[in-house]
C-alpha cells in the first residue's frame, strides 16, 4: 500500500482546511519545504501535494515551490489545484511530477480529461471530491448535479492512472474516512484507488491496508500528521508491511 502524506499549500505556507472550507483553515508553521523533508526524513517518499492558491485562481501558483522539492529532496509527487489546460500539465511534468490530478477541469469537460490522459501516458490521476454524495469543483465552491460514480461510468476507458476519491464532509476532521463509497468507486474503476478525507488514526490506516484486493492503492493522510495522532515512523512501518 502507498501512503501519502499530504502538503496542502496557500500563501506559500501548509494548512489544511476544514471540510474543504476556505474560511475554515488552520496554518502550520513549517513551510512546503520543510514538511516534505520530514516526510523524506522518515522514508515516506510519495507525496500529495494540493497548490490551493492554484485551486482558487487556475493559475501554477506554485510551482516554484514544487519544483524545489522535487529537485532538492528527489521524491515523488502528485499534485492538484487549478490545472485546467494541456499546457499547465506539461508544465508540472517538465519540473517531474509523477502524476497530475485532474478534478474541476475534468468533471465540467470529459473531452479534456481524455486529451491528457492520451497526451500523458500513465501521467494523470483523477479526482473525485464529494460532498453529501454529489461532486464538487472550483476548489469545493461548487457542487455538480451529478455522482462520483454516474460520472466515473462515462469516463472510465479514458486511460487515467490512478483516481482518488474524497469525501469532503470527512476531510479534516479526523472522523474516519469514508471506507464504504471508497469500495464502491474502486468497484467501478479501470484504475487504481486512493482514500482521502477523514483519517484519523493508524487503525484507519490499517483497515485501508486490509482492502488492497479490492483495487484500492493506498491513502493519504493530513491533519492527522500535523496534530501529532500518527506518526510517520508508525505509517513507514505498515507501508513496508
């Protein structure tokens, strides 16, 4: 199982937001950089990184940032917020991004999801971000009239690599992830599938592990790390498991 630990980033600095809520945000004092150090430090060497200033304005706000972890700490990375065109994501797989999550972008036009997963061959992830069992894009702002799994049947031979699905109402809170959609979305899926939202402890954790068979990859993990309720010695050791 890959564990992702996850680097959210807004005004150069990590947060994390409650249930996806701008508003609602606290602020961690260790910049971009030095978190993921920690998490390179302790041997977890697959990043999540979400550009949150990008999600707001559809702009690579900060790829320079990226960029240096990338170059600097040589571990690797899937990044989303605010990648709407070919040219931004061949702008991540330049600085080299492993894997580019499509979200907004790909829920409101199917036909570019399908460009650039011909276009970038086992280079992009898609993202599915829930609330109340109805998609939702522009950086969680808006909400679509329509399912994570009504919208993954129609694109589902578009060749993307891996989909992560989250339950906003779960993320941030540390109130368990939501294991039972998860299933139903690795169900459906032609790609491999991440847990996001909600994780709370290492038996969370360990109960994802147990669901590897069922097509699901692996899960990220946040505001749990930052609050001191895992510790990353503690998720190195059931990756390795």
């Amino acid at each position: 199982m890959k564990i992702f630990p996850a680097i959210d980033i807004k005004d150069k600095k990590c947060v994390r937001l409650l249930k996806g809520n701008f508003d609602n945000q606290t602020t961690y004092t260790q910049s971009p950089f030095d978190q993921a150090l920690k998490y390179k430090d302790a041997g977890l060497l697959n990043l999540h990184i979400v550009d949150l200033d990008g999600a707001l304005s559809g702009e690579l706000v900060n790829i320079k940032t990226i960029e240096n972890i990338i170059k600097k700490l040589n571990i690797t990375i899937q990044i989303g917020g605010g990648i709407r065109s070919i040219d931004k994501i061949q702008a991540y797989i330049d600085i080299g991004v492993d894997k580019v999550i499509l979200g907004s972008a790909a829920i409101k036009n199917p036909d570019f999801l399908k460009k650039a997963c011909s276009a970038f061959k086992e280079k992009i992830a898609l993202g599915l971000d829930a609330k109340k069992g109805k998609l939702s894009v522009s950086g969680w702002k808006e909400t679509v009239n329509q399912t994570a799994e009504d919208y993954l049947k129609k694109v589902n031979r578009h060749g993307f690599s891996r989909v992560i699905y989250t339950d906003i109402d779960r993320d941030g809170t540390k109130t368990e992830p939501n294991i039972e959609e998860t299933i139903n979305i690795a169900k459906i899926s032609s790609a491999p599938v991440v847990v996001s939202g909600g994780i709370s402890s290492i038996g969370d954790i360990k109960k994802i592990k147990k669901l590897n068979k069922l097509n699901i990859e692996g899960v990220i993990v946040g505001k749990a790390i930052y609050d001191g309720d895992i510790k990353l010695s503690d998720l190195k050791e059931i990756e390795n498991a």
